[in-house]
C-alpha cells in the first residue's frame, strides 16, 4: 500500500532525541530555544514562540492579539475543525467566508464584504500548503485596521513573492505528524509584534514573568526539549523534502491534468504540497475503493465543511456564514456557503509525500487514470 503521508525520520533525527534522553533536560530547554531562533530565520521574522501543537498557536495568537466576546473573525469553514474552534474557545464569533473554487483558500472579494463594525480579525488558511491570497487579505486588513492572523499549519516554506507565509501577520504552524515538517506534536507561533511575543511566551507558561511569579492566568502549552531537538533536525531537512514534495507533484500534474482538476497555484505562490488535490467528478467513495484495493492511499479533506460540522449544527447563533453572492445567513437554515460545499463533494487527496519512489508516483498516476476511462 502507499500511504497518503509518511514522516521521513532519519538516523539524525533518532540520534538527537537520545542526546536529549541522555542529557535529562526534557522539558522546554536549549534545544527548543535552538529551535525557535532557526524557524524565526527560516521565517525571515522577528520571533518564533514554540508551543504544544498548531492549535495552541492559533488559540494563543488569537489571546495575545486581545480577541475575544464580542468580536467577529472572519474564516473559512473548509478546514480542519481547530481553524473555527480557536475562535468559539476564545468566546469570539467565528464568520465563514466562502472560497476560490480552484485554489480552495478564502476568497478576498467576499472577506471585503464581510467585514464589520465587530470585526477584529482574517484568519485565512494556507490550504493544503497553497497560500491563500495574503497580499489582497493584508490590504483588507490595513483598510479596516484588523489583525491578520495566517494558518500555516499546512504551509512550512510555502511563499508568496519570494517572501515566506507565516510573516505578513501573526503566523501559526504545526508539526503533527503527517506535516511537511514533524516533531510528532507541536506547534509555532511566528510575528515581528514584540508585545505578541512576550504575550504568547507569557501565556504558554502559566503567565510566568519570572519563576513562581504569575503575572496573568496561564496555560501549559509549552514544547519538550525532545519535540525540539526533532524540529532542530527536520528543519535543517524542509527545503529538500519541500522540492522532492514539489517535484512529485509535478509529476502528477504532468500526468493527470488533461483528466481532471488538479491542484492550481499562483505563478508568484510557491505551493509546498502539503496535499496534492484533485476534484473527482462523481463517486468519490468508489474511486477511494478502488484506488485501496489498488494499493492507493487516498483521503478526504475535509469531507464535512466546519459550519456542517455537529457542534456547530447545535450552536447555531454562534457563528455566521457569508456565501458566493456575498449575503449573510439569517438563520442556520440558510447558511449555504456554495463553493466550499461543492469541494467537500468532490475533493481527493492522494499520496505525494518526499517518501514516494518513482515506482510509486508512476502506480499512483497510472490508477487514477484508469478510473477516468
């Protein structure tokens, strides 16, 4: 079988966590200090704060930039859950925009429209390591005075203009497992805002200015010096796994684009490929049957839009949804968000990790060709 994600830890990697193993320093330490000055670099920004996961990132930035009852982020719904979640924990009001029908990410026409006396925040997603349009968001937000805060959970060493995602405003990572770059769990928060910083630093640990001196409440979202030492190693590994992640989609592209939709990227927006995308036209679940029984990983991202999601069929008053013609929903009844429907429907995601062999892309190409005929 090919999976669909496969971290590449190596012998260096294996060989730094023992050294930490060895050195009884486990918890947050040098090597998470390390850490955060290397992914700051790579950033091309001020700070980079670590913590616990890429959800502690956005819920901690969304804290640090004073976001709370009363105020309106606005969002999309097609996205892992913890894009929304973040903004109903901080007692918020999630606002779902829907989005480009080819690139999937927010669409900024529709962000314009949506903003309001109560709006506070953008919270676009990189989706699937493809940035969104950060240069048209930026500007919406320095119209308004909002805070832009990037998900790149999905976008290490994604760029927009040559300029890396995660440092036109607050940007948030992860580094689960299955991403581009893995400490196995963690996160990071990125920002050139000194007063963020503190305030994230401040946060992820108890609200300790000093040791046993709390200055406000607190959370322990911090990351271990063994998460640390990983993404010391992993990062030093990014830009290559990033080209191989490129290159396989390249192939891909190559191959299947005259069959059906395939991923599409801006020319001046370096797609990192956390997944590589398609659209299936019909029977999804078949072609995921079939490419199984092929020996094919496949998955689904995401198969039920966050504003279909249970809870928030539940909670109903608490978010709001701008649809394709740019009208709120009076009711939950009403929220249609089109677009980001029709892609629940119909995306595919297939295998294009760095860990694919030449045999592998080729199987892969060969089989989704066949269930186009």
């Amino acid at each position: 079988m090919i999976p669909i994600a496969h971290p590449l830890i190596g012998i260096e990697e294996k060989n730094a966590v023992l050294q930490v193993l060895e050195s009884a320093q486990l918890a947050q330490g040098e090597q998470v200090l390390r850490f955060e000055r290397e992914f700051a670099r790579a950033c091309q920004v001020e700070d980079a704060i670590a913590v616990s996961s890429g959800t502690a990132a956005l819920y901690l930035a969304l804290l640090a930039h004073g976001i709370g009852p009363g105020d309106e982020v606005i969002t999309t719904a097609f996205s892992f859950a913890a894009t929304a979640n973040v903004i109903f924990l901080v007692g918020a009001t999630p606002v779902f925009v829907d989005i480009e029908s080819d690139t999937y990410n927010l669409d900024p026409a529709l962000v314009a429209r949506a903003v309001t006396k109560k709006t506070k925040a953008i919270l676009p997603v990189h989706l699937y390591g493809n940035p969104c349009s950060i240069g048209q968001l930026l500007q919406i937000a320095e119209e308004h005075h909002l805070t832009l805060i990037e998900d790149a959970c999905q976008a290490h060493a994604a760029t927009v203009h040559g300029k890396p995602v995660g440092g036109f405003g607050t940007g948030c990572f992860s580094f689960y497992a299955t991403k581009n770059m893995t400490t196995g769990e963690g996160g990071m928060v990125t920002t050139n805002n000194s007063t963020v910083a503190e305030r994230v630093r401040l946060l992820r640990n108890h609200g300790q200015k000093a040791r046993y001196s709390h200055i406000a409440l607190g959370y322990n979202l911090r990351m271990t010096d063994i998460q640390g030492a990983l993404g010391v190693v992993q990062l030093k590994r990014l830009e290559q796994m990033t080209e191989q992640r490129i290159a396989n989609a390249t192939f891909l592209t190559e191959q299947l684009q005259t069959a059906l939709q395939t991923p599409v990227a801006h020319p001046e927006h370096r797609h990192v490929y956390h997944q590589y995308t398609i659209q299936v036209p019909d029977e999804r679940d078949a072609w995921i049957g079939r490419l199984q029984a092929r020996g094919v990983g496949s998955c689904v991202h995401y198969p039920v839009p966050i504003h279909r999601q249970p809870f928030y069929q539940a909670h109903p008053d608490t978010y709001r949804c701008i649809g394709s013609h740019g009208t709120a929903s009076a009711s939950y009844a009403d929220a249609r968000l089109p677009i980001t429907e029709a892609a629940a429907q119909h995306v595919l995601s297939l295998p294009v990790h760095p860990a694919l062999s030449t045999e592998d892309l080729a199987t892969i190409a060969r089989e989704v060709l066949n269930l186009c005929h």
